[in-house]
C-alpha cells in the first residue's frame, strides 16, 4: 500500500462522515468508524447490506423502516439499489440522526456509500423531499412483488441500448422469465396462492441477482432480468443456477411440499438494436423453452 492510500484510509478511519465500501453482490468491504457505529459492526465483518438491515431492524437500531412489511421493503428496496451511477437520498436513525447518503456505483457493481449528518435541516424540507422520493419509487416499482415494473425496467433497457459502442457488440443479455403453469396454480389454488408465488418467485430470484443486473415484472407471471455485460453462457449458467433454486423452493412452506418452476428465453442485446427488438428474439427464446417441455433455458443462437 503507498503512503498516500495508507494515509487516507487513516483519514477515513477518524471521519465524522460515514464511508462504506460494498462488493458487486452488495457484500461489505470496507466501513469506517462512523459506519461501524451506525449500523453496529465490529471491524473486519463483512456482512451483506441485507443482513445489516435485518440484524438491525430486529434490534431496532440504525436506519428507522416505518414500513408495516419488513421484508417486503427490503425486497423493494434491494430491486432499486446500486441501479444508477449516482444516487443520493436522505434517510433517519434510531438514534435521531438525519442523514444525507450519496451512492456511486462502477459498472462493475461496487459501490461507495458516503453519508453526512443533516439533522439540522427544517423538518417541514425533510418531508418534502421524502415525499417526493416516495412517488418517484412508486412509479418505478410493481405494485405485487415490490420490483421494478414494465416501464422501470424498459426505461434501463433503452438506456443501456443508447451507450456508445461499436455496431454490432454484444453489450450483454436480456432473459424472459415466465412461471410453468401459472394458470393451473390459479385454478388450483385460488388467486391469492397465485400471488403468494409472483411475491415468491420475485424474492428467490432477487438473492440471485448482481447489483448491475436489473430484474422486474413485466406482467402477469412473465419477468425480465437484464445483464449487463454478460455472454450468452455466462447467462445461461445464471439462469442454470435461478431453475435450481426455485426447484428447490416450496412457496407455501416446507410442510405444504408444493413446488413450481420457471422457463427462461436469452437474447443478446448489441448496440443499434431496439428494445421491440431484444423483447421479441428474447421471447422467441422463451417460446422455444416451453415448447421443448418447460422447466428449462433457452438462447436465441439454439
């Protein structure tokens, strides 16, 4: 390490500011001592973003979640996180601190949280923002599973499609995702079972995703995971490891025994295309996968 890096870690170490440092799967790598105090973290742990919340909220200590549903926010909040380079939002503690966190993001999912204290700020201006913050996520989230929604995630597509790349590269892969059978679980089980497995399937899937992949409900039973810089292999091996956990899985519990599963379609996106155009080689491939039996992957090149 030079003497300037050692210095600065030094540096951030006695900062009054809270520094953080999270890994491309949103594991911490690096807290400072205001971090550390905040969120109660012993140094050298490296612990998830979400097991910081859950241990947290269960104590009632750092970042106050007024929301009825824990894990239902965290699910939410986990499908928005890390997606623009640079973020900034405010946010209060059990402690009564207000704080005003920025997050930068490299295309490679890691992430850099920094965040000062504003407690002095007028409250009546704290609840402006916050509930301006609050439509803005609203309008990007779907209302069931707590993802992102048709238009958040096409809304990323076609940006990712608008990046200066030459003609032709692969810029990486969009999959379709469709539950086998949804209908029959309706008929089944009536449509609040139906429900209970959208909400399911949204959270299996979402503990499966990197930071700089984008996964939202499209309608219905149908998803769409996008990601970023990926190959066609690299895809299928994610997608591989989706199937396996969502075989596993049993919606309803343990001691119900039920189980479902899901077929999957990959295209890849190059700069130039359109997002009409990835959808439907995308769909075609996930077409192909219910025809040769479902409960499988399929890319477009066969």
């Amino acid at each position: 390490m030079t003497d300037a890096a050692s210095e600065l870690l030094s540096l951030l170490e006695r900062a009054d500011v809270l520094v953080a440092l999270f890994d491309g799967f949103d594991r911490l790598r690096l807290a400072n001592a205001a971090f550390r105090g905040a969120f109660a973290l012993e140094p050298g742990e490296t612990p998830t973003w979400a097991e910081i919340m859950r241990r947290n909220h269960r104590a009632g200590r750092g970042t106050v979640i007024g929301a009825p549903d824990f894990e239902a926010w965290l699910l939410e909040t986990q499908a928005r996180r890390g997606k623009t380079a640079k973020k900034s939002y405010e946010t209060d503690l059990h402690d009564g601190r207000w704080l005003l966190m920025t997050e930068t993001v490299q295309e490679n999912g890691w992430m850099l949280c920094v965040a000062s204290d504003i407690t002095g700020l007028r409250a009546t201006s704290r609840q402006v923002r916050q509930a301006r913050d609050f439509a803005l996520k609203a309008a990007q989230t779907d209302e069931l599973t707590g993802i992102a929604n048709r238009r958040s995630i096409t809304r990323h597509l076609a940006e990712a499609l608008l990046r200066p790349a030459p003609p032709g590269l692969r810029l990486g892969c969009v999959c379709m995702l469709d539950i086998d059978h949804f209908k029959r679980i309706n008929d089944t089980f009536g449509h609040s079972a139906g429900d209970t497995v959208l909400r399911h399937f949204s959270r299996e899937i979402m503990e499966l995703v990197r930071r700089s992949d984008l996964f939202g409900r499209i309608g219905g039973e149908e998803f769409m995971l996008v990601l970023p810089a990926t190959s066609a292999e690299e895809a299928e091996l994610i997608l591989g490891r989706m199937l396996f956990a969502i075989r596993r899985a049993r919606p309803f519990g343990a001691e119900n025994g039920y189980a479902y599963t899901f077929s999957a379609g990959i295209a890849g996106y190059c700069a130039g295309d359109t997002v009409d155009d990835v959808f439907h080689r995308a769909d075609m491939a996930l077409y192909s996968a219910k025809v040769a039996g479902r409960n499988r992957v399929f890319s477009e090149r066969g």
